[in-house]
C-alpha cells in the first residue's frame, strides 16, 4: 500500500492499492482447473469494496500498545505500514553508539537516513532501551540500571497507543485515536514531505562526536529565516525585502521549501531542482552537520540520496566550516580545511584535518616572552564581523596590520584590498576564514615572536677566563668527544630497543586479553540459542548474528562447498552454515520463511536449525551430516574405492524422491526445492539420503520462476535427470544428446552398457528398466506429462508400473540453468502410469 495524502486531522489515509497475483495453479487428474481470469475478477472485486470502504475511516499506522519496548542490542524496530519508515535504534559507521530516531527504510543501507532523533542525536549504548511505559509515557533509558535519558513527557495524558504515520511522524494517540504528541511537532536536523516549521521552532544540526552542534536554523525578528553559528552569527538568511508577520515555513510534496506569513500567503520559497518531477517519491530537508542546509531526493535508478538544492552555494562561506584558526579552500570542485602554519615553533603541524574540528595553536599569546609578531595570509579572508566585538574601520595594507599588531586585544586583521580601504579588526579568539586563487584580500594573525639561537660570539664571551689547552690536549679532545657521543648513540639505542620490546608485550597481552573478554561475552550472550541449536527436538527457528556464527565458524575457516561452511557448537556438536545471496525479502517474511523450513520433519531431509538475517548477511544453519555428499560418492576418486551397490542407489533415489514428495504435499503448504541436484543430498552414516538447501529459491527468492513450468514441476525434472546419474555414474554433460544415447542403448535392450561399471553387487534389472523409464518421463518437455513426485516414489517403489518411456523429440532441450521452454497450445492425452 502508499499513502495518498495528510488530512487536516493529521492522519494518513491509505488510497491507493497494488495486487500481486501469484501464477495460475494448475489442478489434475481429477481435480477442477480454476482459470486466471475468474480468480482476478472475484479478487479484485472483493479486495476493493472492503479495502476501499476501510481505508476512507482508518489511519494508515499500526497501533503499538503500552508496555511495548525495543532494546539497542536487538535488531527490531516499529515500522509505519507503509514500510517507508522504521523507529528504533540506529547505528551508523562514523560515530560509537547507537541513536533513537526515525529514518527512510531503503535499500541498500546507504539509503537508510536518519530524519528525527531523540535529543538531537544523544547517543547511548547497546545496553538502552526505549519503552511506551503504562503511564503513556515514551522513555529512553541508558544501561541496566535504567538512567532516564529522554522523555515525551505525556504521563497521565491518556496515551494508550503509539505508531509511526506513513508520512513519518511518529505518534502518540488516545483511546479515541487523538493525536497527544507527535515528533513532528518537535523537530530536530530535518523536515519531512509535508511537514511545518512553527515560528518559536528551530532546526539544529545533529551532534558531532557527542558534542552539541553550533549551526541553527531559526525565524529571525524580521520575519526571515536564517542559519547561524551560536546566538549571534548568521551567515545565510532568506533576505526578505520588507519585514513580515512569519507563521512558520513548511516543506511540500513537491520539493518546495517556503516561508508564509500570517494570512498563510508565500512570502519566500526555494524550490529543489526535481520539483515535481513526478518518479521522486521521497524528499526531506536537512540542516546538515556543515552548517548547510539542504534539500534531498531519492533517485531511484542510482539508489542514493542526491542534493537538489543548498541554501549556502559556496560551502566555504559557511561561517566555522573548518573550526578554529581553520582555512576553507577547494581541491577539484571539493571544499577541504586546511592549517596554513606548519612551523611548529608556532603551530602545530596538523594535516587531512576533519572539517569544523579545527588547528591548534601551540603559544598563549598572553604568555610571549620575545614580543608579538604578524604572519601574513595572502588570498585569505577571514569571516565577517563577529558582533559586537569586532570592527571595521579604513586603512591601508600595512596600516591594517600594524593597528592590529598594536592593539593589545586584536587577535587578527583582514585588508580586503579590493579598493573600499576596508579593514576588519578582529577582537575574538575564534579565527576562521578561506583562501581562493581570486580572493584580493591579505589577512594577518598574531602569534608570539620565536627566540633567536645564541651566538658563537655570545657563547666565548660566556666563559672569558676558560684557558688555552697544550697541543696534544688539543688532539685528545676531539678523541674523547666522539667517544662519549658513540656512546650516547649506543645507550639511545639500547633504550629504544628495549622500549619497542616492552612496548609489543603489553600489546600482545592487552591483545589477548581483549580477545578472551570478547570470547566470554559471546559465550554469556548465546548459550541458550547454542544449546537449542543442539537439540534435534527443538523446531523454533533460532536467530543468531553474523558475529556468533563467526564465533562458531572460527572465522569461516572450513568450507565444505563455495557457499557452505562447517561450525561446532559448544557441545562439540557440528553444525553446517550456508551462506544465501541477498534476499529481497523483509526481516519479517525472511523469519517466516526460515520458520516454515524449520517445521519441517522427515528421514529424509537435513533439518533447519537457524537462520541469520542482517542487512548484508543472510545464512540458514543446518544439522551436519558426516559422509557428505552424493556426487562426492559417485564421482570423487578418493570415495568411489568403495563404489555403491545397486540397491543403495536405488535406495537412495527412493529416499530423495520421498523427502521431495514430502515437500510438495504433506508440508502445510507446497515447499518446492527449486535447486535439486547430486550436490544438495547428503549421505549419513548409514548412507541414508538427506536432502538439504530446500525452499531457499521458493521461499526465500522468491524471483526464481520459470515461465513454463512451476517450482515443484521443475523439481521433478531435475529429479530425472539425477535418477539417470545415479544409474549410470555419468556426470554429463547433461543435456539431449546424453539422454538420447541412454534412450537408445534402453531401447536396444542394452542395459548392461547403461550402469555404471563401477557398480558391485547384483542388479535387479526389472528395477533398473522401471527407474530409466519414470526417469524419462520425468524429462518430458511438457511440464504437465511429467508425474508427480508422489507417483515417482510408487514406481521406485515398484507399486506402480510405468509405460515405455517417450521418444527423444520429447525430452527437453536444456540450453542452460532456466529452461527456456516455449507453452504448447494443444495437450495430447498420455498415460504412461498403471497399476500393475
């Protein structure tokens, strides 16, 4: 479903609808066809007179009762019904600690971007917990001992659910749906679709390295929105030409940003460059942590967020962009901070320094002992007046520089030079500015003058009465000097090499002591999930993260196939994980996917034991199954010593054929295997087939279809085309030339030639003629003349009998993995099936 609109109420009403229709079902032999076109019509009938009748009364959001919470080191969160937002915590790689807010649910996780937070980004650890207490109260409490970091302040308003909106505001309602307090109605960095900005409201950019940012967005006195730097440096503002009475500014649907006054009419608007463009679903503005504020869009096709507009053009004007005594420049069209000193006899020697965090100044100016001195920034402007401390006033160059220089309170000047004779004194300790190739202004700074180095001469007149040394004392001298300096090199030395040894001790402790905690801490976080996954009795889908599995992967260390891996469990118990594409699938259907798997029971199949779903891991664990697989056992060298009799591969091929029948009809609902081939059947102990890697195409990926046949018909074509392996010991290539050959030496009644020569023991041919032929049948390129799976088991069996198999014009031409195989308009009547 998508939202249509905002009502006056502040609601969301669902309008509009999608269906997705699954492919026809194909009902035989005796059951009723029911066709596409009949099952659209009573769908679509039905789903629009209840659906539409509903939509036009109920809110568009999932109501989340009191006592509800979400935990930091979980991976759930309340989502608007929409899917479009997620409320809960959030992470991302450039700060430590999690944050509770709002953000766009796209994907790839590039796209996840944060729109509201609680407290302006404070952040919290994993051990935090954001709860809808019973009083209606929503609290946001830090470690166990529940220190009580954010609060809506709504106990006692009777609040009984909570839900986040399709349009993303998240809310607090009554028990007659009525809104008690809403995020939007305390906004932080940005404005979503829809969404005002009040008069007494203001926009802060979000925190940096846990510190409060300085950039505000505010309405001034004048009516004009403006950015600013603290309380009283505005760098930006919407310039109105005559004050006006503002009410609040307010983001459109369309991408236009616009002021309004107090009879609602538009004063001032800014529009992003995709206004109306009508493939733009998603927009938000954002105060970002540069000082700028911006406007941005989703682009589908590239799957990233891009700016549309930006209120400061030149990213350098922005006031403190580079942070204390910092210099803006621009490195290929990129703006970049720089510290211009690098003599660290007077600053300190800083490089690729992080923009807003500044240079440092290695001399209190209060503290100069040799007297003050200017350094000379040519092409640099320093930013403008910092009221009301600084001051302009006219003057030369030279005599900017000096008025500074001998005002004991001027920290730094700015000649403009560019013929106005301006002069900017600067009074306050907070220097910044940029530097352009075009800029005519020269700036000057004041630092502490440097001490020259004593002079030889000053150095003899030390010690006047120091007396002349005899010739021969005067050759020891030198001697005796090198020597004391070859041993002062020799101790420093030393010491450096014993201080690297005792330097990588303590790392190598510390290393391994931080290795062992971190040991414990998984241990005391997943005992019982490992425990569970140890118990065969246990069929609840257990979810772990992809640290645990590497935890009992080692690392991934042995890998039994390209996407599968083997782990033990504390128990020593092994386990097998295998490693998915990604899956375009939500965490929730992804859980009942897995949750269907693990129902699953049967002799034949590898039991599901878990799963791990996190944005760029998926992977499901099943029980380990020690003599591996069965293509090893027919064509590996090393295992084919010992070659499988005919009734172990006869038995096996029942046992496969079983578990499939299992899937397709005695499951709850249909589970084909969709990836059936030698490599996904296991052989235990007892070399009992066990089929794994089921319903990971039909559950999972849900993509995998095939235009003329569905999953489980594709399943019983594989299955022939395995029958014909496990007979013969040929691994192919498989295709129709391979199959017509075994046709003909079938219809020649060379049967001998067919088996596999490796192959001990006796052979029941009765039982070899009667698997070639379901095997062919199994192959027919008509996907509704193959027998089921169910009728398969009874031929292997020998319960049933089977006909002659069909000719070679018959069989499918693979051409690779998906089968294109074109639908035939006439269906010829074929029994190839009988009692016997």
């Amino acid at each position: 479903m998508k939202p249509d609109g905002l009502s006056n109420d502040g609601h969301v009403y669902v309008m509009n609808l999608e269906f997705k229709l699954r492919p026809p079902i194909k009902l035989s032999r005796g059951k009723c066809v029911v066709k596409q076109s009949f099952l659209f019509s009573v769908i679509f009938f039905l789903g629009f007179t209840l659906i539409h009748g509903y939509s036009e009364r109920v809110a568009a959001v999932v109501a989340i009762p009191l006592g509800s919470q979400l935990y930091g080191n979980g991976n759930s969160s309340w989502a608007s019904e929409n899917g479009v937002f997620e409320f809960g915590f959030f992470s991302d790689s450039q700060s430590n600690g999690l944050v509770v807010g709002i953000w766009y649910n796209m994907i790839p996780i590039s796209g996840k971007m944060l729109v509201w937070s609680v407290g302006g980004g404070t952040r919290v650890s994993e051990n935090s917990i954001i709860r809808l207490s019973m009083d209606g109260n929503l609290v946001l409490l830090d470690n166990t001992d529940g220190f009580l970091v954010w609060s809506s302040n709504t106990s006692g308003l009777g609040v009984k659910f909570a839900g986040l909106m399709n349009n993303g505001d998240l809310v607090l309602t009554g028990s007659g749906r009525e809104i008690v307090w809403e995020s939007f109605q305390s906004p932080t960095d940005t404005l979503l679709p829809g969404q005002s900005l009040e008069f007494h409201q203001t926009l802060r950019a979000a925190m940096k390295n846990s510190i409060a940012s300085y950039y505000t967005l505010k309405f001034q006195s004048t009516g004009n929105l403006g950015l600013s730097w603290e309380n009283n440096v505005t760098y930006w503002s919407s310039n109105l030409q005559a004050p006006v009475a503002s009410i609040g500014a307010k983001f459109g649907f369309d991408g236009v940003f616009q002021l309004l006054d107090s009879s609602r009419e538009v004063v001032w608007a800014r529009m992003s460059k995709d206004f109306r463009e009508p493939l733009v679903k998603f927009r938000f503005l954002r105060l970002d942590i540069d000082g700028n504020l911006r406007i941005y869009s989703w682009e589908g096709n590239s799957l990233q967020w891009k700016v549309g507009w930006q209120a400061v053009e030149d990213q350098c004007h922005v006031f403190g962009f580079c942070g204390l005594y910092g210099v803006c420049s621009y490195n290929n069209s990129r703006p970049i901070c720089t510290c211009p000193f690098e003599d660290s006899n007077i600053w300190g020697i800083v490089s690729g320094v992080d923009a807003g965090s500044g240079c440092r100044k290695m001399v209190d100016l209060s503290r100069c002992r040799e007297g003050k001195g200017m350094v000379v920034l040519k092409q640099t402007m320093l930013y403008g007046l910092y009221p009301p401390h600084d001051i302009e006033t006219m003057a030369s160059s030279e005599s900017c520089k000096e008025k500074c220089l001998s005002d004991s309170s001027c920290f730094a000047a700015t000649s403009k030079n560019d013929g106005s004779g301006l002069c900017t004194i600067k009074r306050t300790s907070f220097i910044s500015g940029y530097r352009y190739s075009s800029v005519t202004a020269t700036s000057f700074v004041k630092v502490c003058l440097v001490p020259q180095a004593v002079s030889s001469q000053e150095a003899m007149t030390h010690h006047p009465s120091k007396p002349l040394l005899a010739p021969e004392q005067q050759l020891q001298e030198p001697m005796s000097h090198l020597r004391n300096q070859k041993n002062f090199l020799i101790s420093v030395a030393e010491l450096v090499l014993v201080t690297v040894c005792v330097f990588l001790v303590i790392e190598m402790l510390v290393f391994w002591f931080l290795y062992r905690i971190r040991a414990i801490k998984v241990q005391k976080r997943i005992p019982f999930q490992k425990v569970e996954l140890g118990d065969s009795g246990y069929s609840a889908p257990i979810g772990l993260s992809f640290d645990e599995l590497k935890e009992l992967t080692s690392n991934f260390a042995i890998q039994l196939g390209p996407t599968v891996y083997k782990g033990v469990l504390p128990n020593q118990r092994p386990i097998i994980v295998k490693v998915l594409e990604t899956v375009a699938l939500p965490e929730k259907d992804f859980r009942m996917a897995v949750s269907i798997l693990c129902s699953t029971h049967h002799r034949n199949l590898v039991p599901v034991k878990g799963f791990c779903f996190e944005p760029r891991h998926q992977l499901v664990l099943y029980e380990y199954v020690e003599n591996g697989s069965l293509d090893q056992w027919l064509f590996d060298k090393e295992k084919t010593q010992n070659s499988l009799t005919w009734q172990q591969r006869i038995d096996i091929a029942i046992g496969i054929a079983r578990a499939i029948s299992y899937l397709h009809l005695e499951c709850k609902e249909c589970i084909a295997h969709g990836n059936l081939k030698l490599e996904n059947v296991l052989l235990d102990v007892q070399l009992v087939a066990r089929v794994t890697d089921f319903g990971i195409k039909s559950l999972l990926n849900k993509e995998h279809a095939f235009v003329s046949e569905s999953l489980p018909e594709r399943d019983v074509y594989m299955f022939g085309g395995m029958l014909l392996q496990i007979i013969t010991g040929k691994r192919g290539p498989i295709g129709m030339e391979f199959y017509s050959s075994i046709l003909e030496m079938y219809r020649n009644g060379e049967l001998d030639k067919l088996m596999d020569v490796r192959m001990e023991g006796t052979v029941d041919w009765e039982e070899v003629e009667r698997a070639i032929s379901i095997a062919f049948w199994c192959l027919h390129h008509q996907p509704f003349l193959r027998p089921s799976i169910s009728e398969v088991v009874k031929v292997l069996e020998g319960t049933f009998s089977v006909d002659s198999p069909p000719s070679p014009c018959s069989l499918v031409k693979v051409e690779d993995e998906h089968m294109k195989i074109g639908d035939s308009d006439t269906v010829e009547e074929v029994t190839f099936l009988s009692l016997p």
